[in-house]
C-alpha cells in the first residue's frame, strides 16, 4: 500500500511568525548574550569546558588552536569553526579583555585590525585566572545538560569564582536585544560585591565606592560620572572615552602632540588613517605629519605640528572629529532566569552572589557527603584493625571476595562500604595502617565535618567562606585600575584657526545672491576687471577678506545669512560665483541688499535696519553670531507687506537720514533708536502720508558731512549739502527736497550719502545700466529737481538705484 503523505495547510505569516520566533529566542538565548552568573555566552563557555576536559591548563604546555576549536565543534558547538575560533582568539586579546581567560602563542591579531593567523599556527591554553571560572566544577555545583547530539554532557553555567560579567564585560547583537557592558577592575568589582554582601539595600553610589566606572584595558580617560552613575542605575547610560594624549615641546619652537592611550575598541589603523586624511584634505591646519611609532614597548602616535601652530587646539579638533574621543553607551543586557533583562549594578552584583550562593551551597554538600562516607569508611578501618587477626581467620575461610564481605558484615556488624575498603585493603597497608594515623584522620574528618555542616546551617558563615574566597582572588589577580575617571565631559573648543588655512581672500556678493571667494592672484591677474555677473545683477560688496573671517548677507525679506568666509565656494574673478541657494535655504523671490563684513562680534557695534514702512530697527551685532547656518535666520520681525530697504552696521555714534519717495528727507542720531533683541520689530522712523513709502535710510559717522544725492524715476539727479536739513528727531515728517510739480512729478528712487570717489548707478526699465560720478553735479538746495542725466522719453524710466560696490579692505590696520 503506497504511504500517504500528510501536508499542513498553513498562513505563510503563522509560518514565518514561528519558525522567526524559535530562531529569536536561539540567538537570545544560546548565541549572542552573556549569562548574567558566568558572564560568558555559550561558544565561550563550551571553549573554556572544552579546554578544561582536555586539561590545557595553565600548569600544561600550550596545544594547538586547530585541537581545541575541533573539540568544540566535535562535541558542544555545531557550528563553523571560524565562529568558534574568533571567540576564542577574543578571550586572548589583552586590548580587549583585562583579564584574558585564553593565552595564545602566535599572532593573535592586533589593535589594528590585523587579522589572527590561521588557527593550524596558533598555540593556546587556559590563563591562570580561566581556571578560577572552572574550579569546582567536578564538585557538582553546576546542573549539566545533554550536548547537541546526547552523547556527552555540557554545563548550562560555569562556577564562575570571580564576577566576570562585569570584568570582562560583554558585547553582542541579537533578535531585538543588543549588550555592551564594558571591562571593570577585578579588584573594584570583588569589593563592590562584598559590600553588597555585608549591605544587601547598599544604593549605587555606596558601591560606586568601590567600582568608579569602567576599567578598560586599553587605559584612556572616561568622563561623565553622571552617566556612569546612570548606567549603574539603570543599565544604560552614556560616557565619553578619549586617549590619552600631551602636547610635548620638540627643537625649533614646534611642537607635538604625543597619544599613548586610545579608547577602548578603537582600530589604531583606522584612526591613524583619518587624522592623515585631515591633514591632506587640509580639515585641519598645522598638522606636519603623523606617524605611528608604536612597537614592542608600547603604543605610541605622534602628530608633528608645523611651527607656531596651536597644540592644544589640534588635540581638541582630534578629539571632535577623529576617534581619539568616542562615545561608549552602556547597555547591560543579560540572560537572568533564562530572559534576556536590562540589568541595573545591583541587580548584576545580585544575580552573582545569589550563583555564588548556590555554587558554595553544593560544593559544600558534595565536600560533606565526601567527608562522611571517608570518615565511615575510617570509622570501619579503626575497628578492623583492632581486631585484625579475626578477620584474617574470617576471611581465610571464605570462598570468594563476595562471601568474605557477606561474612564480615554478618560477624561483626561492618556496613557494606567498610566490608568492602576491608577487603580490598592491600597487604602492605597493614604495615601502615596503624591505629593513631587513622584516628588522626578520624578526627580531621570530624573537624572538617563539622566545619562544611556550618556553612550549610549559617547563611552568614555560606557568605564569609565566599567572601574569604573572594579576597584570595583579589590579593591574587587584582591589578592596578588602568582607566582615569573624570567628572565632568569637557566642552571642546577650539579656534577657527585651527581648521582653517589662514589666507587673504577677495569675497563678492552680488544682489541676486551669487557668492565667491577668490584668490588675490586671480583678481590681481585680471586687474578687478571682468567680474562675471548676470546683466540684470550689480555687487552689493566687495571685500578683501581673511578665511577667519565671516560676512553676512541681509535680504529684503528681513533675514539673514551667516557665512563664514573659508565655507565660500573658491571661485576665479572671471567665473560666475555660486548661488547662495547652494549654501543655505532661502526664498525664490528673496534679494541681497547688504552685506556686512565681520572679524570679531563686538556688543559696542549694532545692525541698524530700515523698512519700506517706515520702521527702523537698532540691535547689538552680538545677537547675529550664529552657531547652526544652514538656513536663512530671522534679523527683524518684518509685517506682512513691510520689506527691508537698507542694512548698516552703527557704532553708536552715527546720524541716520531716512528718504521717502514723495521727497521728505528726516536727519537724526542714532541714539533716538531704541536698542532691542534680534527677533524684535524696531519703531517708527519717519511719518508717512499716504501711498507713501521709504526709499532709502542712510547711516553716516557724526563726525563728517557727506553730500546727498538724489535720484528720480524722471532721471533726474541732483546733490546737496547735509545742512540744507536740520537735525531733528525721530518719526518727524522731515523736510521736503524735491519741488513739487503739477504734472508728472518727481519721485524719489534713491538717496546715498556719498564721499568723493563713489559712484551712483541705475537701471531703467528698458534695461539700460547708466552711472553718475555724483561730485561732479553742482550742489544744489531743496527746492530744485536736480538735472536730467537720461531723456526717459526714450531710455525709460529708472527703475532701481544702487551705490557703486567699491573695493574695500575692512580690517586693515
């Protein structure tokens, strides 16, 4: 009869949802997270069992890796032997672990990434301390499991003599969860537990009395107590860890900064490399050289700085930007009662003693049975021996070893474990076997008896014995802590200096928002001629800047943006700058109309601002630096169809003019403006009739007297005198400085406080560009419309006024 086969008709998602749950609760389970007793996950446990079967302990000589890892595969670990191996090289390498379980002989990888040698080459056994994880373990105190295919047995945890969760500490990614729980001092860690012993309600700050924070192997510096303290309470919590690192002075005024120490987990090679590429991509300037000089007597990198550059500065841009500073993030996953549980330091320090408990509680039971069935044994000796010829006699007559121990035990009343040790007793023995030596062995026993029945009576006297233990081990294997603990995070600061190669610079801006820097060469080499721009576009400045310095840019929408100079695209004189789009984020619609230099943000300088609504607005320049610039930032509050119409930056000591375009012209100091915050709106600058508007604000020092020109939409310009006006104050109407006429009146489209060599430009509307050399016009009073410098009738008519970007050098001297 053919068989049937019987196929299950199931949900893809039921199938998938169960068979990803079973393999989750694996890799949780048996792969990936260390046990909160033993600290070790199951491929380390199965290599140290492994290797202590096979007694390649320390006291051995050392056998080859291929031997161990096939033991491991062959018995406790169906799994590759590359997986297997890589635990096992881990367990030996002193930059990761601080108190190594496995030695190796061989290339046993390195701090840069190096990759062991294969494991044919590789020699290894236990280290010394290894064996304090095993000892006892034939003493019945840990419950066994079947292997993978139930030929032998395998322990489910190690008796684990010293806390090795926290010693060694654990890193691992599984289905959900992820561990890193960093190395500790063993000293520190052995008293934190004895306290909690003798204070079971002992808080986190008690036993950080003994534990500081973590101990890594590789040294370095950890800072942050409070995240310490954090992760101590919690189980996760975040601290800083940087190299340890001095600026050292070297011949020739120069200097160098020396590492010696790198933080835990960091490839040497990889951070090595960056700080190399900082200096070819010139990141960062005064940076020579960097070696790697570490060899046989220590790590050691040095960084030769080039002359007067700044030490302290560099290491501070190293530590933000390379792996010479990183971030470890406790999070101190471990599997307690089977489950994987974020674990606070007392829950971990309670979960060992609560295993150390149970380990001491079993050994000392296996001790103690041990100890009575010797001293019955003894007991049963004692006796036969003083009645040895008897027994002689009995068992002479015997027929066999059987009927001897029957009649032994019927005559004389001997268990069947004395009748046995009487039996099997060799004839030499006799010799010996003298009544004192096994009475003194009685009475140890006894002794000893007494002594293990205690411990098992007294919860206090369970606890000293492993306590006792415990100080053994510390007085043994304890070392000095290798890690500084530093209270607080250092703030990192540096000078732009630093980062930036310092160069003299020509920058331009031009109204439609195209930016650049350009080297002094290639302005020199076209002589300032040829800038290239778009026909509709004029410069809004023109500064010959260092790459220290910054500019900001001023819109009509009331933004602004912060550029520092070294950030500008490097463009040549004769090429198109770079939108200012490609820099920060700004609107379709939104025009430069100033740009304001700056090498240092000073609180005695301000941003005066003027509106087409009449508005003007005084801030401490101070309030413009900014630390995030990607995106325009608010200057002023703005009303909706208010705009701004000029930019000036005041000392303090400066007269203002505010033009309107029906021709009323307001002079007055500065002073009479308020001073408010960076968000604020400003207050009234002039007073406005209707369809009236401002055209221009001017800022000028009290000290001089510019001329003022004029310029209307007729074509008309014309030049006067600051003191045609009267000084007045602040929201006035101001003094009328065109003639009013019937038909076509003038209107202002621009007014400029000008000094000798400036020049006024305009556009009109048929797109023609015409400039004025203003001093060249006569002055003239009020009351007159100036002269006509184009026919509009055929040029149209002007449209947009702008002073003339001249070439300026800010910060001379």
């Amino acid at each position: 009869m053919a068989q049937t086969e019987n196929y299950l008709d199931l949900p893809l998602e039921e199938v998938l949802g169960d068979r990803f749950g079973r393999y989750s609760k694996y890799i949780i389970q048996e792969r990936a997270l260390p046990d909160a007793r033993d600290g070790l996950k199951p491929v380390q446990r199965r290599i140290l069992y492994a290797m202590n079967e096979e007694k390649n302990t320390y006291d051995k000589n050392f056998r080859k890796s291929a031997k161990t890892v096939g033991t491991v595969i062959g018995n406790y670990h169906p799994h590759g032997d590359t997986s297997v191996y890589d635990a096992m090289v881990r367990l030996s390498q002193e930059w990761k672990v601080q108190n190594r379980l496995v030695e190796m002989h061989g290339n046993n990888g390195s701090i840069d990434g190096d990759p062991p040698a294969a494991m044919r080459y590789t020699e290894a056994r236990l280290s010394r301390i290894a064996s304090e994880m095993l000892r006892d373990i034939d003493k019945e105190t840990v419950d066994y499991v079947p292997n993978f295919d139930d030929t032998i047995s395998e322990p489910v945890v190690l008796p684990a003599k010293f806390p090795n969760l926290l010693v060694s500490g654990s890193t691992g990614i599984s289905a959900g969860y992820a561990t890193d729980i960093p190395p500790h001092n063993l000293g520190e860690v052995i008293d934190a537990v004895i306290k909690k012993m003798d204070n079971p309600d002992a808080s986190v700050s008690e036993l950080m009395q003994a534990v500081k924070g973590p101990d890594f192997p590789t040294g370095g510096i950890v800072q942050g107590v409070d995240g310490i303290r954090k992760a101590y309470e919690t189980g996760k919590g975040k601290v800083v860890v940087r190299g340890r690192a001095a600026v050292e002075d070297v011949r020739g005024n120069r200097q160098q900064i020396v590492i010696d120490e790198i933080p835990y987990d960091v490839n040497k090679a990889t951070m090595v490399k960056k700080m190399d590429e900082l200096r070819i991509d010139r990141k960062v300037e005064g940076i020579a050289e960097v070696r790697d000089e570490t060899d046989r007597t220590g790590l050691r990198v040095v960084i030769e700085l080039k002359k007067d550059a700044d030490g302290e500065g560099v290491l501070n841009y190293l530590y933000k930007n390379t792996d010479l500073q990183v971030t470890y993030s406790f999070n101190m996953v471990a599997i307690q009662d089977k489950t994987p549980k974020l674990l606070s330091l007392p829950q971990i320090l309670d979960a060992y003693i609560a295993h150390q408990k149970d380990i001491m509680t079993r050994q000392t039971k296996h001790d103690l049975k041990k100890a009575n069935d010797r001293a019955h044994i003894v007991d049963g000796l004692i006796k036969a021996v003083s009645i040895l010829d008897e027994l002689i006699a009995v068992i002479r007559a015997s027929k066999d070893k059987q009927d001897a121990k029957k009649r032994i035990i019927a005559k004389y009343e001997f268990s069947e474990a004395q009748a046995e040790a009487i039996v099997t007793l060799q004839l030499y023995r006799l010799t010996n076997t003298d009544v004192t030596s096994l009475e003194k062995e009685a009475a140890e026993l006894k002794k000893k008896i007494n002594e293990l029945e205690a411990i098992l009576a007294s919860e206090k006297k369970l606890l000293q014995t492993i306590k006792k233990d415990l100080r053994q081990l510390k007085k043994t294997f304890a070392g000095e802590r290798h890690t500084v603990i530093e209270d607080k995070i250092e703030e990192l600061t540096f000078d732009i200096d630093v980062t930036v190669a310092n160069e003299d610079v020509v920058v331009s801006a031009t109204t439609d928002g195209y930016v650049k820097r350009t080297s002094l060469r290639s302005y020199s080499a076209s002589n300032g001629e040829d800038f290239a721009m778009k026909d509709e576009d004029h410069l809004v400045g023109l500064f010959e800047l260092n790459t220290t310095d910054k500019i900001l840019l001023f819109t009509n929408k009331g933004k602004y943006m912060y550029l520092p100079v070294h950030e500008l695209p490097d463009i040549r004189w004769k090429d198109l700058g770079q939108h200012i789009s490609n820099l920060v984020t700004i609107d379709k619609d939104e025009r430069i109309i100033r740009s304001i230099p700056v090498r240092e943000f000073s609180d005695d300088q301000y941003i005066t601002f003027f509106t087409k609504n009449g508005i003007v607005k005084r801030s401490e320049m101070g309030l413009y630096k900014a630390q995030r610039y990607t995106k325009a930032l608010i200057a002023l509050k703005l009303k909706e169809d208010d705009e701004v119409v000029d930019v000036f930056q005041t000392n303090g000591n400066c007269d203002v003019f505010v033009a309107s375009n029906k021709g009323y012209g307001l002079w007055y100091h500065e002073s009479e403006i308020s001073v408010v915050g960076q968000r604020a709106a400003g207050v009234k600058a002039i007073q406005l009739k209707e369809d009236e508007f401002v055209v221009s604000g001017q800022a000028f020092d009290d000290l001089t007297e510019p001329s003022l020109v004029v310029v209307t939409q007729r074509g008309a310009c014309k030049r006067m005198k600051l003191r045609e006006f009267e000084k007045s104050g602040r929201g006035k109407r101001g003094l009328l400085m065109l003639r009013e006429l019937k038909t076509k009146a003038h209107r202002l489209k621009g007014l400029f406080t000008i000094k000798e060599d400036d020049t006024v430009c305009f556009q009109t509307s048929q797109g023609e560009k015409h400039s004025v050399y203003p001093l060249e016009l006569s002055a003239s009073d009020r009351y007159s419309n100036g002269s006509f410098v184009i026919d509009t009738d055929n040029q149209g008519e002007v449209t947009e006024v702008w002073k003339k970007a001249e070439y300026s050098k800010p910060f001379e001297e």
